[in-house]
C-alpha cells in the first residue's frame, strides 16, 4: 500500500477514482447533515468525524465498496 499524507477530506476525495467519489461524496453529506456539529478530520489516513474532540466515525473508500 502507498504511503498517503492527506491534509483533509476534501483531498482524500480527490483521490479517488470517479465512482468512488461520487459515491463518498454522498456518504460525506449524509453524515454533515446528520452531525453538523461534528470536526472532519484524517485519522490513520481516512475521513474520519470527531465530537467533543473523540473521533466517532470514519469512513472510507475501496476497490469495489466503501465502509463506514
């Protein structure tokens, strides 16, 4: 696996590939919506949704799936 330095989501989105994208970017704002007090940031190189600074939920994207 390559090594990633992602600074936020917005570029671990961009790096993936078009279907993938646009799949996440749907995931991405359910979860604003349904945590819109939540802090986006990376952790262990994935998007990951911090509240009251513990992170509780990350998501990610793969080959032929994503998870979160």
């Amino acid at each position: 696996m390559a090594k990633t330095n992602y600074q936020s989501v917005g570029d671990y989105l961009a790096s993936q590939p078009p279907a993938a994208q646009r799949a996440l970017k749907r995931v991405r704002s359910a979860i604003r919506k349904a945590m819109p007090a939540a802090e986006e940031v990376i952790s262990y190189q994935i998007p990951a949704y911090k509240l009251n600074g513990r992170a509780v939920l990350y998501f990610a994207g793969w080959k032929a799936h994503y998870s979160l």
